[in-house]
C-alpha cells in the first residue's frame, strides 16, 4: 500500500467517524427532545389528574356540606314551626292576663 493510499485510508476513515459523530450528535439531540417532551406530557397529564380530584373532593366535600346544611334548616324550620304554634296557644292567656291587669 503506498503512502497516499494510506493516507486517503486516514481520511475516509476520519470523514466516516466525523460522520458518526455528527449523527450520534443529532441522535443525543433527538433523544433529548423527545425525553423533554415526555416529561412535560407527563407532568400536564399529572397535573390534570390532581386538579380533577381535587374538585372532586370540592364538590364531595360540597354535598355533604349542602346536605348537612338542609338537615340543619329542616331541624330549624321544625323549632321555628314549634315556637310559633306555642305562642299562638299561649297568646289567649297572655292577652287575658294583660287585660285582667289593666282592670285591676
């Protein structure tokens, strides 16, 4: 083999490894890119799980208060409907006991 051919060896073989690295380079690249968006994917997706649970939990937690608040409504419309009705039993006394004191 004579000395250029050696030499024009040298340089295809430097051509083909500049080649390989140029591409390994664009691969890293890609792999990275691909990697990056991955990740957000994964953390939008994540953070759309999170917000749909925890409305969720509002509008358990909602319910549970909106239920609790009618039983206690209901409780207070039973007292109020009580109160009235004994007061309506007690008011023929209370005016005879008011008239009886302004007669005496």
């Amino acid at each position: 083999m004579s000395h250029a051919d050696v030499l024009r060896t040298i340089r295809e073989a430097e051509d083909a490894a500049s080649s390989t690295i140029s591409k390994a380079e664009s691969d890293s690249s890609s792999i990275i890119q691909k990697a990056r968006l991955e990740a957000t994917e994964s953390i939008q997706n994540s953070r759309s799980d999170s917000e749909s649970a925890a409305q969720k939990i509002v509008s358990d937690s909602r319910a549970a208060a909106e239920g609790e608040a009618a039983k206690v409504s209901k409780e207070g419309d039973a007292s109020i409907a009580a109160i009235h009705s004994s007061g309506e039993k007690n008011r023929k006394k209370a005016l005879k006991v008011i008239l009886d004191a302004f007669r005496a």
